[in-house]
C-alpha cells in the first residue's frame, strides 16, 4: 500500500509542462542567485526565479526544485495547475468520514492475507447478499478512485497524516461476476479485516466533481469515487485459484473464522 501511494505522491509532484530538471537547475549553494521574479507560495509549494529559470518547489518533500522553466507564463499555468489539484483535494478532505482504527490483531490479518495472495488468484465471496467469484488484478492499467475515508490500513499506520499523503485511495483490486447472472462488480482495495468481517470498496457515485465550484482541468481519477462495502455478513472469505495454489495455512485460518 505504502508503495502505491509514494508511486502517486511522485506523480502528483511530477505533473505538468516540464522544460528543463537537469543541468542549469539551481542547487541550494551560494553560487545560486535570485532574481526580481515575485516568489509565489502556496500549499508548501514555491514558485521562483533561479538562475534564471522558473522553478517550482515543494521543499517538505524535496530541496530540489520539482521543474524548471524558461518561459515564466509555461511556469505560472504549471504552477496554477498544480495549486487548483491541491485545492480539489483538500475540498475532498474535508468531506472523509471517520472509522475506527483496526485492532492490532485486525491489522495483522489483514496484512497476513495480503503476504499470501498468489497473483491472478480468485477469491468467492458474498457482495450484499449475491455470490460473486473474483479475480485478482494483477496486471494492466492502474484504475484509482477517492475513497470517502482515509483507507484503514493508511490509518492505522499513518493516523489523520494519512490524508495528506493521498491516503484516501483505492484501487481496482478485484474484478467480480455474479455466479448467478455473470453481472460484473468492480472492487477496490486494499481489502480489509474488521469488526468480525472483510471489507473493501465499490464504486459510488459521488456529486464532488459534478458540484465542484471552479472549471478547472483535473485528472481522470479525481472523478472517481469509492466507498467501503461488506463482503460477506457470515464472514466467510474463500479463497481459491485457477492455475495457482494460494497457502491454506496462511490465508483460510484467518478468513475462515
């Protein structure tokens, strides 16, 4: 989990029209110098004149500027850009729903499931009453959505913190098909272990973007939106595979209690 959301912390300080991040990028020496470029300075970042070039920063997460530009209107549309997605995120903080924090030993088993996936393995699970057999995503494009909470396990490892560090998203981990009538589900995780049953997320279909106050560009995963679901109200979660064997040991003593 802590790798997906360093992989997207690096995109959102990446995005943007980049000109110029290797050589003539300004250092934090004394040989740098600042010209007469009006510094701005919003939500940690910082946008000024070095050497020159036009450079956004962002010095909690790093002393090197983020990107350079030689052209001060290609810099402040960047800088905009940026400000605006921060803006729409933290319009989005306001509105997550407090949970309580996984137990240690809710924690342990969730984390115990997740070591002994094996990739491409199904899982058959109850979703509000219907039985649905769902494979694990292993591969292809990566699909996030906004969940409504801070996701438990960012919690539980991260407390309130978790927010700002986009603790709040989920990903496509399961596609399901109903045994009954093969209608598709997607679920998003990671999964979860509490109060006596598992957890994830479903897609829901959230107002925020739609109502959203200011015309902006955003990214395409800013306008999805999840929330937790039961998957099974007789805590029953069986995995199983197709051309693969998941340890019996390790995953069905926790899932099967």
């Amino acid at each position: 989990m802590k790798k997906l959301i360093i992989l997207l912390l690096l995109f959102f300080v990446s995005c943007g029209e980049s000109e110029s991040t290797e050589d003539g990028v300004a250092s934090t020496s004394t040989s740098t110098t600042i010209n007469q470029f009006p510094t701005l300075s919003e939500y940690g970042y910082v946008l000024q004149e070095l050497n020159g070039k036009y450079c956004i920063s962002l010095p909690s997460y790093q002393v090197e500027p983020l990107q350079c530009f030689e052209d001060k209107l290609k810099a402040i549309k960047d800088w905009n850009f940026r400000i605006d997605l921060e803006e729409y995120r933290q319009g989005w903080i306001v509105k997550l729903l407090s949970y309580p924090l996984l137990t240690d030993e809710e924690y342990k088993i969730t984390t115990d499931y997740y070591e002994s996936i094996v990739q491409g393995s199904i899982v058959n699970l109850e979703i509000e009453g219907k039985a649905y057999s769902c494979e694990d995503k292993d591969s292809g494009t990566v699909i996030d959505s906004f969940a409504n909470e801070i996701h438990p396990l960012n919690l539980y490892e991260e407390g309130e913190e978790a927010a700002s560090n986009l603790g709040y998203l989920v990903s496509l981990e399961y596609n399901c098909s109903q045994l009954i009538d093969g209608s598709d589900f997607s679920l998003y995780g990671p999964l979860f272990y509490q109060d006596n049953q598992w957890g994830g997320f479903q897609e829901s279909n959230d107002d925020y973007w739609r109502n959203y106050g200011k015309d902006i560009e955003i990214l395409a995963f800013m306008t999805r939106f999840a929330q937790r679901i039961s998957l099974s109200s007789t805590n029953r979660f069986t995995p199983e595979t197709t051309n693969t064997q998941v340890p019996e040991t390790t995953t069905r003593s926790h899932l099967e209690q």
